[in-house]
C-alpha cells in the first residue's frame, strides 16, 4: 500500500482552510457591501432614512409651537429651537436651548433690565414646559413611523438662566425619554396620562 504523501496532505489541508475561509467571507462581504443610502437593515425592521427626516421634522414642528406658546411674552426666550435625529441602535433624540430669563438685554443705549422673575416662578414655568413635552410625547410620540420596539424618543431642555450676580440661579439640563413600547400601549389615551408620566424617564441636573 503506497504510503500517503506529507506535500499532498499538506496541500488538501491549505485548500480547505482556503474554502473554509471563502464562505466564511461571503457573508462578510455582503453585508459590509450594502450600500449606505436610505434603506438599512436595523435589528428587526428597515429604517427609511428619508421618511424618518419628515416624521421627525414634523414632530420638532410640534415641540417648537409648545416651546413658543410657553414663551410667547419673552421673543427673545427661544435661543435654539428643537432640533431632532435619528440614532441607530437608540431611537429618535431631540434638543433646544431656552434661556427662561433674559435679565440683560443689550441695546445700543446700553443694558436694560428687562423684567423681575422670582426663582419659585422660574421653576413654576420649567415645570409647566416638562408637563407639555411629556403630552406631546403621548400625543404625538407614533408620528416617527421609523421606531423599533426597543427603541426610544428622547427630549432634551437645556434651560439657561443669566441672572445678576445677588440673584439664584437656574441653569440646568433635561432629559426626557419615552420607550416605543410605553408609547404604543398608552399614547393618545388621556387617561393614562398619568401613568405615562411615570413611566417617562426624567434625569436634571
């Protein structure tokens, strides 16, 4: 019996750990070829980038006319308005930044006082705009058609306050963020409100 060859065995061995390899690599290739355009698979649903840019438009639409009716006797109060994007792996996030008093307002003849707010109504209004963002969440959270179950919307207030120096201050930051699964089992229900409320997570600092 004619003893096996070590080059030949060798030789088989490279050939199916080269095959071993390409179909290893095939699957590799096409996803990393898929192109980088509208449409891209994302966990369990395909994300229509375009679609999601009109949905959160219409959405950031929605917060601002909250933000301005809030602020409608300050002009100058709404220093950024909403502004939203979509995060893969995450949800939908959208932030503004509002200064709740302009203390100081320039003019060519010089800094004028504009008006005297107390530190307890200053809280009283940034609690009055959480309380309508957390609605707007309710009522209109379905309007991003592009959410995947785990996925989430979130709000972020950065709440600036300039002040004179003998007067406290109210700088802070925000975070509100509603789940796809507590947005579909309990938006647009007014009487769960108040149980969404509680379920929307709320960080400040």
């Amino acid at each position: 019996m004619e003893e096996p060859n070590p080059n030949k065995i060798v030789e088989w061995g490279n050939r199916l750990t080269r095959i071993f390899i390409f179909f290893l690599w095939i699957p590799a290739f096409s996803i990393a070829a898929l192109p980088f355009g509208s449409k891209q698979d994302v966990g369990d649903a395909k994300v229509d980038y375009k679609m999601a840019q009109k949905d959160i438009f219409k959405l950031e639409m929605i917060i601002n006319e909250v933000i301005n009716s809030t602020f409608s006797s300050n002009q100058f109060a709404v220093i950024q308005p909403a502004k939203g994007f979509y995060l893969p792996g995450y949800g939908v996030n959208f932030s503004f930044l509002i200064n709740i008093h302009l203390a100081v307002i320039n003019t060519p003849f010089g800094e004028v006082r504009k008006t005297t707010e107390t530190l307890e109504l200053k809280m009283h209004r940034i609690e009055d705009l959480k309380e309508k963002l957390i609605r707007v969440l309710q009522k209109n959270g379905d309007t991003i058609r592009q959410l995947r179950k785990e996925d989430n919307i979130t709000i972020v207030a950065y709440i600036e306050d300039r002040n004179f120096p003998d007067e406290p201050n109210a700088n802070r930051t925000i975070v509100m963020t509603a789940s796809k699964k507590d947005l579909d089992e309990l938006g647009h229900k007014d009487d769960s409100f108040k149980e969404f409320k509680q379920r929307v997570k709320i960080v400040e600092y």
